[in-house]
C-alpha cells in the first residue's frame, strides 16, 4: 500500500471515530527529532509528495516518545541518534491536514549507523533554504524554532 493511501485512509478513520465520539478523542500523538550537520538538516523526501519532512512519526501504545523518536529515526534514515533537547511541542489543530495530531519536536545528534532510506521517502541533507516553501505539515516552524532558539510551547 502507498505511503499516499495509508495517510488517506488513516485520515478517514480518524474523522469517523471522531464523528463517531462526537469530537471527544484524543489527538493522535506523535515526536520528531531535528538533526543538523554542516549547516544541513536530516529530512525525508516523502513518498506520497507532500513535502520535505522532519525524521518522526506516531507514538505507539506501548511506547515513550523518546523511544518513537528514537525507532523512527532509525527506521527512516539508518542512524541511531541520541535526543539532546527540546525544540517545541505544536499542537495546531491544522498542523497535519490528514488527521488531528500533536507533535514533539527534539533536537538530536547521530550516534552511529549507515543512512539508507526507507518507505516513507528518501533521506536527504539540506540547508534550510533549499526547503522552505516545500515542507509537509509543520516542519517548517520546528526548523524556524530550532533556529531561532526559540522553544514553542503551543
């Protein structure tokens, strides 16, 4: 199944349960983490063409948001990273126009580990200019925030 699809349908099955619940369900939750090298930043060109995107995803039942930062990251790039701070948490209910999703953003470096890429997209290293304009969901604020030093809170 596409990367496209799944976000479609994920999409769809949230809005029904949140139909379903009249509203009252949680967000989905999900943490990302800002790795930067050179000058350059750690991204995902998605597959399903939104954009350029933060290395991230959703938090599963089971697990802390540091441990989702720290599989996703390796899922999606190959590298196993250490998170070394908070960058924000965004919680715009229009940050991600599939479903209703919060996002922790941390700051990280690499470890170890050989990059390769992976379903959600090819792993990329860009300046922040070669890629505003052309980034999915909220990815954006987080790399304005990170550069600015400024933490987010909202």
């Amino acid at each position: 199944m596409t990367e496209k699809l799944k976000g479609l349908l994920a999409g769809l099955i949230f809005r029904l349960i949140a139909l379903l619940t009249l509203g009252q369900i949680s967000p989905i939750l999900s943490a990302c983490v800002i790795i930067e090298r050179d000058g350059k930043f750690l991204l995902i060109d998605r597959s399903d063409g939104l954009g350029y995107t933060i290395p991230g995803g959703i938090v599963r039942y089971r697990e802390t948001l540091e441990q989702c930062v720290l599989r996703e990251a390796q899922e999606e790039t190959g590298y196993n990273v250490a998170i070394t701070s908070i960058v924000g948490i965004y919680s715009s209910p229009k940050r991600d126009p599939r479903l209703r999703a919060v996002s922790i953003a941390y700051k990280g470096s690499i470890i170890d580990g050989k990059e390769h890429h992976s379903k959600e997209g090819q792993t990329c290293w860009h300046a922040p200019g070669e890629v505003f304009g052309h980034m999915a969901f909220d990815c954006e604020l987080m790399l304005k925030d990170y550069l600015s030093g400024q933490q987010r809170l909202s």
